[in-house]
C-alpha cells in the first residue's frame, strides 16, 4: 500500500453573502481555504493509469456557518501528470480529492460528482505541483510574472518578467474557487484540481510554450485523463462539473463548450492524451474573459461612456468605432433573450441587462437587508426606486454608479500591444501578436503588416465558446450552466456572460445565470447555492457507509 499518514489542517466556514445558506449532508456551505506545504508526486510521467493507492490521507477540521466543527478525512493524490509527453509535467499534472468520512461517518464517494475545479487567472501559468491538500494549489510564482515557475527546470523554462499584463491587466488570481473546491469535498464530491500551462512560460530557446490554446489543450487532457480511469478513480466520471474565475471563467466555458470537438485532435495527440472523452457533464463560469476577438467592441458599448479611474477619457473615436463592431456582431448573432425577450441587439441591450439582470440582483441585495441598512442604502444611492419590495433605476443612471472603467481602449487587444491578451496570442519567440484586424491596422508598435497572422482565425475558434454554441452548435456541449458576474466588474463587459447564457438557452440548455450586486471580478457570493446546483442537476444523493469503526 503506497497510502501515507494522516496529516491534518484547519479550514474555517465562513458566513455566506446569501440569505439562507445552502447545506449539503448537513454542512452549511460557504468556505475558505487555508494552505498546507509540500509531499510527493503520486505517479510518474509516462503512466496514464491511475493508482488507487498513492494518496496521502488528510483530516481537515472544519467549522461551519454556525459554528459547529466538522472533522472530514479525505485521500489527496498529489501531482499526477495527465499526459504520456508532457511539454512541462510542473503545469500538466493534477490533484484529486475524495472524502472518506464526515464527522465520524463513512463516505462513500465512488458514484459521487466530480468538481473539475481550475484555478487559472489571467490566462497565467496554474500548478498544482506544491499543493499540500485540496484548494492550496494556483498559479506558480513565475505564473505572475516572477521569474522561473515553481518546479520548472532552471535550464528550460521560465516565465517572462516581461510579458504584456502580466501585473494584473486582467484579474490573475483566479478568483474565490478555494471555497468551491471545499464545499464540495464536504458535500462528498470527489474534487480534481488540474494545473495547465499558461501564456508567460518560455523555454530556454525563448519560445513561449503556454500561449493558445495550450490551456485548454491542457484541460481537455485533464478530463480525458478522469474519463479514461472511469472505475478506477473514485466517481462518477460521467458527472463531471467544471469550475474556474476570470480567464478560468472563459475555459470553464470553454470545456463546456467544446465537448470531443474534433478541432482540438491534432493537439492532444501531441500531447500523448487519453483516448477518452473531454465532454464534461456542467460547466461553473464566473466572469468569463472570452469572445476575445470580440471583446474590445462589447467593452466599449458597455463601459464607453465611463472614465478611467484618472478621469479622463478614452479615446472617443476609437470607442465609437469599437462599438460599431459589437453592434454588427450582435446583430449577426441573432441570439433571443431569456423569458420572452426577444433578439438582442446593441439597441436594447441595455434594456435587457436592467430588466432581465441588474434590477433583479439590486432586489435581492435589497431585500436580504434590515429596514435601517436598506434605508441608508437606498439614501445613498437615489438613483435606485424601491416600491413593492423592488428595485428600479435606468441603465444610465447604473452607469454612472459603476463609476470608473478599469481599462482603456481598446481592452483587450491594444494598439501597442501590451494587454496580456496580446501574449495569449503569441507564437514562438514573438511575445504578443494582434488578433483583430482593427488594432494590427491602428498598431503603434511599428509593425507594417497589413493581415493578421495566417494561424490567427484558428487560434480564436479553438479558444471560444461562442464558436460551439452560436455558431456551429457542438453535440457534445456541456447541458447544465452556472454563470456569474459582478454588476460593477468593468474587467469584461456584461454582456459576455449574457451572450453565453443565451446561447446556451437558445439550445435548450438549462442555464442559472444571474449577477451580484455591486460586486467586482472574481465575486463568488452564493458558493453554497452552487454546491446544492451540482447535486439537483447530477441527480446526486449522499450516500453514508456508517459510523466508523473506532
């Protein structure tokens, strides 16, 4: 038996942001996560098989929304590389998670759910490699920017200090998944942590390795990986629900998406991947950072009119031009609004995201208040109407109480080629490339190219959701989604979300798609809601072995 000791951690429960906290098996479900140190790899390189028995048994106490403290014991196998060539085994190598008691009593996890829980930010490197038990895994310190990444060979690879936003121009933390992880686990959810390489990892030859669409190349082999142990590894590989933040957000939804596409073959097989399935049964996206190649355009019809947090601002034409895009794109969608509302445009957009989204989350803010805060709120901020127990303001007017914009124009791929979306879109030893025609022929950078790269077009399909749910519906798409954004998150534009939910909507998908209110980027308010989503759209129910035996 290969199995270790039992190690032991304390994570605390705290109060969730939601009125009613969900529980699931008894435990009130809202967490946060504390961190661990080092132990082994559980598997080499070369193998795809799973082994039942290279896991380090962990007992984490844990004290839940009331108080009350919880002893749960669960086997972590740390490290396993999912693919037989690995380019970089730091990044392609995940952790799984499966509880084995609550409080005294047996779990019994075999059929349970499987949390698929990334933690990229960013599009930044994410290793699980130094992880110590669930949820204390993420992005390796060359990951931000910081030079070589955790584990990395010193004569092969680092990660660029250089590289375009690799500071934080789009949110590099990967949000608030520690406490998804870890409700889940308490839920008796078996939980895989995948690494993946990401956009700033570069070889001693220079060459950046972690640009698209390794990522979600990576997360794809991952899934296939569970799949292909299917009664080996602990759970319902069938049952496997996606989670992740941010640029994570955008490949939750992505690998929901794109389910055994055939466009993404050619890199799997380099990679040495399974011969399984990547189709995941649900996706959890928080604040998607997706529809790149259309992102300026949606950015500047939502946020255009804001300032920056200078007060100054942008560069009119360049956003009257930029929303011109969005209107056309939007148009061409011809996607329907949710309950009735009809073929969204750039013309009553608006409309839809008050009506559909913001007054809805301004109400349920309101609500959960005591008369006295709901008072001084509503004081505060008299743009909002309160009658019958409802919210209502005019899209302006929401605007304005956003306040500042957090990027300039164009967001995403910018003229001087510095946002970290730029870098995404490298190839080679080339840093950062232009993926729209509209900032290559307004580049500042002195590049005298009057096309976008020939490989450009497939690198934005392979990383879009849109293109599988809009475009050229995918089969093998993900059926269940769980979409969230902030209401003042100016890191996207509230529409990326919005087009997602009605896409997937429009095809008969079941999608619980809704906003917190004044919220920034990477908000997870309703962690536990989630956990309780996964049980009543997987059919799951908790099963107990007993009390175990002293």
């Amino acid at each position: 038996m290969k199995h270790r000791a039992v190690k032991r951690r304390s994570v605390v429960l705290g109060l969730g942001a939601t009125a009613g906290v969900a529980a699931v098996g008894g435990i009130a479900l809202s967490a946060q996560a504390s961190g661990g140190t080092s132990t082994s790899s559980s598997s080499d390189a070369g193998s795809l098989a799973f082994d039942p028995d290279a896991y380090t048994k962990l007992t984490t106490t844990v004290t839940d929304t009331a108080g009350a403290e919880h002893a749960v014991t669960y086997h972590f196998w740390k490290a396993i590389t999912y693919v037989a060539k690995p380019v970089d085994a730091t990044y392609q190598s995940l952790n799984v998670s499966v509880p084995v008691e609550i409080d005294g009593t047996a779990v019994d996890a075999s059929n349970a759910p499987i949390l698929f829980a990334n933690s990229v930010g960013g599009y930044m490197p994410s290793s699980v490699a130094d992880a110590t038990g669930i949820g204390a895994g993420g992005m390796g310190a060359g990951g931000m920017g910081g030079g070589a990444p955790s584990g990395a060979p010193s004569a092969s690879a680092s990660a660029s200090t250089s590289a375009p936003g690799a500071n934080g121009n789009t949110n590099a933390t990967g949000g608030a998944l520690s406490s998804n992880q870890l409700l889940a686990l308490a839920a008796g959810y078996v939980v895989v942590e995948p690494g993946a390489r990401g956009r700033t990892l570069k070889n001693s030859a220079g060459e950046y390795y972690g640009v698209a669409p390794a990522a979600i190349v990576d997360l794809k082999a991952a899934v296939r990986y569970v799949r292909a142990n299917k009664g080996v590894i602990p759970g319902d590989t069938d049952r496997i629900v996606s989670a992740g933040t941010s640029a994570g957000g955008a490949l939750s939804s992505l690998l929901g998406a794109s389910g055994d596409s055939p466009l993404y073959a050619k890199y799997l097989e380099e990679l040495g991947a399974a011969d399984a399935s990547d189709a995941i049964f649900a996706t959890g996206a928080w604040c998607p950072i997706t529809d790149l190649e259309h992102a300026d355009g949606s950015y500047e019809w939502n946020w255009g009119g804001n300032a920056l947090s200078t007060g100054k601002q942008v560069d009119q034409t360049v956003s009257k031009a930029l929303r011109s895009q969005f209107a056309e794109y939007q148009a061409g969608l011809k996607l329907k609004g949710l309950n009735g509302f009809g073929t969204l445009n750039a013309r009553n957009y608006d409309e839809y995201l008050v009506k559909q989204y913001l007054e809805p989350s301004a109400t349920t803010y309101l609500a959960a208040l005591s008369d006295t805060a709901r008072e001084t709120y509503l004081a505060a901020n008299t743009f909002i109407t309160w009658k019958n127990g409802r919210a209502g303001f005019s899209w302006a007017d929401f605007l304005t109480h956003v306040g500042a914009r957090k990027k300039n124009t164009p967001a995403f791929d910018a003229f001087d080629l510095s946002a970290g979306e730029n870098n995404e879109f490298g190839k080679g030893t080339v840093i950062s490339r232009h993926f729209t025609a509209y900032s290559l022929k307004n580049d500042t950078t002195g590049l005298t190219a009057k096309r976008l790269d020939s490989d450009i077009p497939e690198m934005l399909r392979l990383m879009n959701p849109m293109y599988f749910l809009a475009d050229k519906p995918n089969e093998g798409r993900s059926k269940h989604w769980w979409i969230r954004l902030g209401t003042k998150d100016s890191d996207t534009s509230l529409t990326v979300s919005a087009n997602i939910a009605a896409a997937a909507n429009g095809l008969g998908d079941d999608v619980d798609h809704l906003y917190y209110w004044d919220q920034g980027h990477g908000a997870n308010t309703d962690p536990g809601d989630f956990i309780a989503w996964i049980a009543k759209v997987t059919g799951h129910k908790a099963k107990a072995s007993g009390k175990v035996k002293k």
